[in-house]
C-alpha cells in the first residue's frame, strides 16, 4: 500500500461522492429526522453502503474495459432500447438538475434575507453553471480540488449545526447499530423508502464509471489493472464516509431539535424570537413538516441568525457542487449513447434549459413551499430511473466477454441482483406511495397504463 499512489488516485470518488450530498439528500435527511427521530440512521447507513458496493462495480467496469458505461451500452443494446435507455437517464439528470437549482435558489433567498426572489435565484444559478464550465479548462485536478473546498464547506457549515443542537449521542448510537424503528407508522416507513431513493443516483453509476478513465491505467497488465481497482475502492469508501457523516450531522440535528413537535410550538419559538417567518408555521397541534426552506428557518427561530444563514451557506455548497456533476453526467452519457461530441456549452444550454424552465415558472407564479414541494415528484422521478442504471452496471461487470478476467464472481452476481431487486422494490413501493397520495382516478389509471409499459422494458433488460 503507498499513500502516494492512494492521492494519484484521489478525486473521482469524491465528485462521485457530492451525488450523496445534493440538496435532494439533506431535504430526505431533516424530513427524516424530524419525522422519525434517531430511529432511521441504519437505514441511511445501509443505503451508504449499498451505494458504495454499487458504485465499485460502476468504477470496475471504466478502469476494467476504458470505456464508461454508456460506452458499454451502446455497443451491447440494439438502437432502439439503446436510445430508450438514454431517455430515461437524461429525465434522471434533467430531475436532478432540478433539484439542484431548487437549492441554489432557497439557499440564495435564505442568504438575501428575501429581497432576492426565488425566480432571481433560479437566474443566478444559470449563471453560475457557465462559471463551472470556465474553472473546467484549467484542468481536472484543479476542478477536483474545488469540489473538495465545496465538500468541506458543506462538513463544516453542518458540523457547526450539529455542535450548536448537540445531539444525544447514545440515541445516535441506537439509531445507527440497531435496526429496528419502534412505534413506526407510515410516514416513518415512507421515509425510510425515500433516505434510499435519495442516496442511490441512477446518474451517478454512468458519471463514476467515466470519470475514473481520467487516470493512466496499462489494462494489458492485470496486476496494474487489480491495483487501480483497490486505490478507487478504498478512495470510493472514504469520499462516502464523508459523505456520510455529513448526512449524519443533518439527520441528528433535526432528530434532537424538531423530532415530535408541533406547527404551534415553532410558531411560538419563532414569534418569541421576533422572526418574519413565524406565518409560515400554522397555530395548530400538527406535528411539525420542514423542507430546505422551512429546515433554515426553525433552526434560525431556535438557535440564533447565525444557524440559518450557515445552514443556507450549507444548502449553497450542495446545489452548487452538484451542478457540475450533473453536467458531467449529461455529457458522458450523451457522447457514449449517441456519439454525439457537443461542447460542454451547447450540452449544458440544452440540459439546463430543460431543468429550469418548469422550475423558473413555478418560482414566478408560486410561493417557496410550492417549489420545494416539487422535490417529492422528482425524488419519485429518479426512483424510477434506478433499475436503468443498476441492471446494465451488474449485467456487464457479470460478462467475461467484456470484463475478462475481471467478471463478476458468483457472490457478485447473486447478491447484486438481490441488492438490485431490493432496491427496486422499495422504490416502486415509493412510487405507488407517492401516486395513492395524489387521490385521482385519471392519474391512478394513467399510472397503471405507465406502469406495464415500464415493467416490461425492466424485463427486457434483465
């Protein structure tokens, strides 16, 4: 083992690992904290893992082969279930672009104390994407050092939440290592399905496989070939144990602070601290629902000015390094489904301009808890999208004709079809969850309808 081979190697993990730390993410960890307390952090712990298990197959295959994965799936799949698949995993960034600029543009509302408009968030947002584009030319290494500085602005602008709230820690403790969830109904088992729908990208499994390419690998030597592997798995698990802790410190500050209580009882800790945002918390005894925008505002109502501004820093490092691996994505994915060489420019212009431009309306003609309400649909989204990425990343590592000596051994292929299945069960589970809610015929037949068509292309793939 060398630490300098180790650094060599040190960087597309950890912009893997900002996918695990988008705004999408920290909105599932409060919702789950204040719905559910302590008793779902083994959840978040088993779903870090899954995805770590899932994303060394992704990096295996693009150091194994040189070719990312929708380079693989554009020469294994005919045209037509080829050009499908890529559909459905741009609708997955497109829903995770959204996401990102819903952030950005709460968090840039949160920090302007309101006087910029959510719409003129939304803008700046735009804007800042271009800016990431021209960091971009000054080459990888540099834009990787970056996203670290964003990933350690996030780990200490959460961390000082976590030290202000103070946590109990043996609730922490029982909430990580003992996998039960006493007294639990159905938001909390909603919840649970959710913290998975949110760590696990679709997206992700595509941008992983393409950006460990950047390093120099010889594939005609086996043993630099197995040693590239172990460098990006120990890299892969110590950019999602930071990530992972960063997500514990939002689960467990919302757990202590806000596990239990009512709309009533934040109305009069917020009239009490002379807050302008006491009105966004009806007087009632309801138990209490947060989002991005709300998650800001109780902690600054509890814990002092400075909580909500740090938390609104927080949520602005998230959506903005989220942005760029987004980008990223769209690209690896366009040019490997359709060989298709745009300039990241005209790719991020066309992407973009689909993400905001329903987003850009809702921020016009609603108010801030409309347009964080549209991350449920888009967390709903992307469940949906998982079995496209999951089932070819297990498929072509599972292949000796396109891995080699490399394929998947047994254990492999039995548990990540079990990994798989499960994963696609608590999304689906998720997804039907998500359209009972709704309450409308038009939408239940509608869904049936989309719902067959979509099984059987799964089944296809499969």
């Amino acid at each position: 083992f060398s630490f300098r081979k180790l650094w060599a190697f040190t960087g597309p993990g950890f912009l893997m690992s900002i996918a695990y730390l988008d705004p999408g993410n920290i909105e599932s960890d409060l919702q789950s904290g204040a719905v559910a307390g302590f008793k779902l952090l083994w959840v978040l712990l088993l779903a870090t893992i899954i995805g770590l298990l899932l994303q060394r197959l992704a990096a295996r295959l693009g150091v194994v082969t040189g070719l990312h994965l929708a380079e693989v799936c554009n020469r294994q799949y005919q045209k037509v279930p080829r050009i499908i698949l890529w559909l459905m995993v741009e609708l997955a960034i497109i829903g995770s672009d959204m996401q990102e600029v819903i952030g950005s543009a709460i968090a840039i509302n949160l920090l302007s104390v309101g006087r910029i408009p959510l719409w003129g968030g939304v803008l700046i947002t735009i804007a800042d994407t271009f800016v990431f584009l021209f960091l971009d030319k000054y080459g990888l290494r540099k834009l990787e050092a970056f996203f670290g500085l964003l990933i350690t602005i996030m780990a200490l602008t959460f961390g000082y939440e976590y030290i202000t709230v103070k946590p109990s820690q043996e609730k922490l403790l029982q909430g990580l290592f003992i996998p039960y969830c006493q007294d639990c109904g159905t938001p909390q088992l909603e919840q649970a399905v959710g913290i998975v729908g949110a760590v696990i990208m679709p997206h992700n499994m595509y941008l992983h496989s393409a950006l460990v390419k950047s390093r120099q690998v010889n594939r005609a030597d086996k043993r630099e070939v197995r040693e590239a592997n172990k460098y990006f798995f120990i890299e892969s698990c110590i950019a999602l144990f930071v990530s992972f802790i960063i997500n514990i410190f939002v689960v467990t500050v919302f757990a202590e602070a806000f596990f239990n209580k009512t709309n009533a009882h934040v109305h009069q800790v917020c009239a009490n601290s002379s807050s302008p945002h006491s009105s966004l918390f009806p007087n009632n005894n309801k138990t209490l629902e947060v989002d991005i925008y709300k998650g800001g505002v109780v902690l600054g109502c509890s814990f002092g000015p400075a909580a909500l501004y740090i938390w609104a820093i927080g949520i602005l490092a998230a959506g903005q390094s989220s942005t760029m691996t987004g980008t990223y994505s769209g690209q690896f994915v366009m040019e490997g489904f359709l060989n298709l060489r745009w300039s990241r420019f005209a790719r991020v212009l066309l992407t973009r301009s689909i993400a905001v431009t329903p987003t850009l309306f809702v921020a016009i003609f609603q108010d801030v808890e409309h347009l964080t309400g549209m991350n449920d649909f888009l967390n709903v989204l992307m469940s949906l999208q998982l079995p496209f990425a999951l089932i070819p990343v297990l498929t072509f590592t599972s292949l000796p004709g396109v891995m080699h000596d490399f394929a998947n051994g047994l254990f492999w292929k039995v548990a990540g079809g079990l990994l798989i299945l499960l994963i696609c069960c608590i999304n689906m589970y998720f997804v039907v969850a998500y359209v009972m809610s709704l309450h409308n015929l038009a939408l239940y037949v509608g869904a049936a309808v989309l719902s067959v068509v979509y099984l059987s292309f799964v089944a296809y793939l499969v």
